[in-house]
C-alpha cells in the first residue's frame, strides 16, 4: 500500500475492488448520501453486479466495515522483539502517529477516518457492535502479552494486564474520535499525554524516578 493512497495496488478479485470503491465512495458522500448506485459508479459497474454479491446497501456496508477492521489489524500486528517498552509505543504509534488528523496525507489516516465513519453504526446495529467487540479484545490481548512480558523482565510495573490494555485501548479510542470529529482537536497533545501516562506509570524506571 502506498502511504498516500490506501488501497494503491490493484484488487484482487471483484470482491476487493468493490471494497475499494465502496471505501472511495464513502470518502466522496458520506454515510448519509452512500447508495449502491453511487458505488456501482466508482467500478462503472451496474448495480446488479453489487446485488450479485450483496443482498443490500446495509449488507454491503457491513462488508465494507469488517474490510477495514481487517485492514486496522493488519496495521496493528507487531512480531515479537523482545523489547516490551518499544512494542508498547509501536502500538501506539501505529495508531496516532501521523493520525486521524492527517487523513489526507496518509493512507492510514484514510481507513481510520472511514472506521470512525462507520463505528458509529454500533449503537444501533449489533452486527456492528460484535464485530468491533472482536476486533478490541485482539488488541486487548495483542496489548495485554506485551504488558505481561514487560512485567515478567522487570521493566513494567506489577500491573493487571488486561485492565492496562482496557485502559489504553479506551485512550487511543478516545485520541481518535477526538481527532476525526473535532476541528483542531490537540491530536499531538493528546497523543504525547498518553506517551508520558505510560513511561510514567507503567515503565520501571519513570516510576522508579518520580
């Protein structure tokens, strides 16, 4: 994927570039003023071909958001370095280092835009709910094994884990609604208060200072 441009390469199959354009369409409508035709416009496709592999505008739509999710999980996935602290500010970084607040200047900043766009259909849809709900426990436990290694070498505070993760993951939540729904929102700000709540209080020597 190009860091300008989500999705750059081309799609694999019909599936991948109905998501794309479906990802595109979203950018140029919105939520409100989405519609199967304005889809089909972005492939210069009929809408009979997006029925054929979708029952719906809100089937398609909940197709397009596991999409994205897929995709955040792909940004999110770290190998091991046996580095707990640095693992940790990875996955921070991962998620607000260029940030919402950049959306058109990283791909990244895109998808993440697109994912807040649609998140908000949770409070009405369930189907929404539970796939967000299966996507914030990985990173709960993605979180939560850093967390636990960080403690078991001595470098992270005695803590609860998965009650960190919670915490953490509520934070970076928080940072980017904040980011994508408010104008001139303190992303960086924000982003380097979460950066020194974990050096502080998580991190053993930042602790062991103040």
């Amino acid at each position: 994927m190009s860091d300008l441009v989500p999705f750059a390469e081309d799609p694999e199959d019909t599936y991948d570039a109905i998501m794309y354009a479906t990802f595109w369409a979203l950018k140029k409508y919105g939520y409100a003023e989405l519609s199967i035709q304005r889809i089909a416009s972005e492939l210069n496709f009929s809408k009979s071909t997006l029925y054929h592999h979708f029952s719906d505008k809100d089937d398609l739509l909940l197709s397009f958001f596991n999409f994205l999710l897929d995709e955040l999980e792909q940004f999110c996935k770290s190998s091991s370095t046996n580095e707990p602290k640095k693992e940790l500010l990875n996955f921070v970084d991962v998620l607000l280092d260029e940030g919402i607040t950049q959306k058109e200047q990283s791909a990244k900043g895109e998808i993440l835009a697109a994912y807040i766009e649609l998140r908000s259909q949770a409070i009405h849809d369930t189907k929404y709910r539970e796939r967000i709900t299966r996507t914030d426990k990985r990173f709960v436990k993605q979180m939560a094994v850093i967390i636990d290694a960080g403690i078991d070498k001595g470098v992270f505070q005695p803590v609860e884990p998965e009650e960190t993760a919670e915490f953490i993951l509520a934070i970076l939540n928080g940072i980017l609604m904040q980011g994508s729904t408010r104008k001139r929102a303190p992303f960086q700000q924000l982003r380097q208060n979460l950066i020194e709540y974990i050096q502080t209080e998580l991190f053993v020597e930042s602790a062991t200072r103040s």
